[in-house]
C-alpha cells in the first residue's frame, strides 16, 4: 500500500483497530492547541514518520491522504509519540495555515459547548420537575414510593 | 442507560459511530498537554456534561468509568468542545494527580517515537540497499529494469 514500510521500532509498539486504524491527535507545537483528530492506518503513519509531514487515512475517501495536499495547509512534525497501551498518536506540528477545512485555527474552534448554559437549563428542568411533582410530594415521604 | 440524558443541544450536535461511542482527547486545561483519549457513549458525555468530572466508557470492561473513581485522580472539566464534524470531543480539565494508570503525567509521557534514530536507521538501510545493488547496477542503466 505505502512504499514507506513502518519501522519495526514503532510497529512493535502500535496497536491498530480491527480496521487496521489507530486515532491521531495532532497538536500545535507551539500554541500546545489541539488542531484535530485523524485516523492512520500503517501506510499513513509510516508516510508520517518518513517524511515528517502529518498524512492521515481517509476513512471516507479510503486513500491516504496528506494533510495541505490541496489547501496548502501543511503539518511539518515535530514529535510523534504512542500512548501507554499504543492505540492512539500523538503528532505535534508546526500547522501552516488554518488546520479545519472550514477555515478555523483548530478544528474545535468556537465549538464550545456552553457548559453554563446547560447547567442553566438543568435547573430550570429540576424546579419545573420539582413544581410538577409537589402534587404527590405527601406519597413520597413515606421513603421508598 | 444514565439517569442523566443528554441535552439536546449536544444531542443534535454530536455523531457517535457505529458502536456509538465517539473519541474523547483529554488536554490539561493549566498545560496544555494532552493527557489521554478515550471513549464516550451517550451516558458517559451527558454525566461528563451534568457533573463536570471527566467519565468514560470503558470498551474493555463494558461500563462507565468515573477517571479517578478508585486512583483518586480525577479530572474536573473546564471546557468541553465539539470538532468541526462532531465526532470528536475535547476536554480541558484540571487533573488530579497523574492522568495515567501507569503513573505518568499523561499517556504520552516518555512515549516519543524516536524521529531522528528512525531517520538514522532509514539512511543506513539506504546505504546499504544501495551497496547490494551494486553488482546490477549497469542493469539498471536501462531504465526499466
């Protein structure tokens, strides 16, 4: 599939899914930012190790594919590591450009999940619950009603 | 599964896969390293999102992993964030102790792929292939062969 094999250092120490893919988390070596989440397969992590430039598996397209390929937004690794049990990378990169497609700094950019916002909503819920269920309150003091 | 649903805000944002768990990357918020990655089901995201403490499923054990339940080390969420496709989770969380069962700051501690010793071996093997070639080395002044 690649004509990199993967040096037998790091295929001792992989572990690939079922689907012969291990997750990819690249980092801004700089920032410390996580740009994104990605899949490898054997080929796309031996690319990657060759040629220090970040080169996923696209699950989608099912063709290795190098990251900036097409938008020119490329990843020059600078670290790559395996985690305690080898099922997951971890690259750290010098991202020229927007890492996202969609054109944002990261991949998680602006997609916060509004924690305040949630806790917010949950206790209006529990006071409207509560309100709804003062009727039988007397039924569950008896405990286990 | 949990007593505790899942928003529909997030509900409609996040796209677990087929087993319906989705990758969840653990960064120290103070850091920024990237502390571990595992996975979530439903439950395991919307107790994460109720209880702002970092919890898993567990794919080994088949339940939800409370990170520090018994270690003691236990992940208080800051942020939580979805990738640009929803198949992702980041958190930032405040780690106590080690993120690690086997002791280490993060799963990625004293983990590197050695970059340069691989390049090494790589150039060496490069001159090596091309010593044995040698003999058919005027073969190959063909082109093609």
């Amino acid at each position: 599939m690649s004509s990199t094999p993967l040096p037998a250092a790091v295929r001792d120490r992989v572990r690939f899914d079922a689907d012969g893919l291990v997750p990819a988390i690249t980092q801004d070596a700089a920032t410390g930012e996580v740009l994104m989440m990605a899949w490898m397969n054997d080929a796309a992590l031996a690319t990657t190790l060759a040629t220090r430039r970040g080169t996923y598996w696209s699950r989608s397209r099912g063709e290795l594919w190098r990251k900036g390929a097409s938008s020119g937004h490329t990843q020059q690794v600078v670290s790559v590591a395996l985690d305690c049990d080898g099922d997951t990378v971890l690259l750290r990169v010098e991202q020229t450009g927007p890492a996202c497609h969609t054109g944002t700094t990261s991949c998680f950019t602006d997609r916060a999940v509004d924690l305040d916002a949630l806790e917010a909503a949950e206790a209006a819920d529990t006071v409207e619950t509560a309100e709804a269920a003062r009727p039988g309150e007397e039924d569950r003091t008896d405990g286990d009603s």
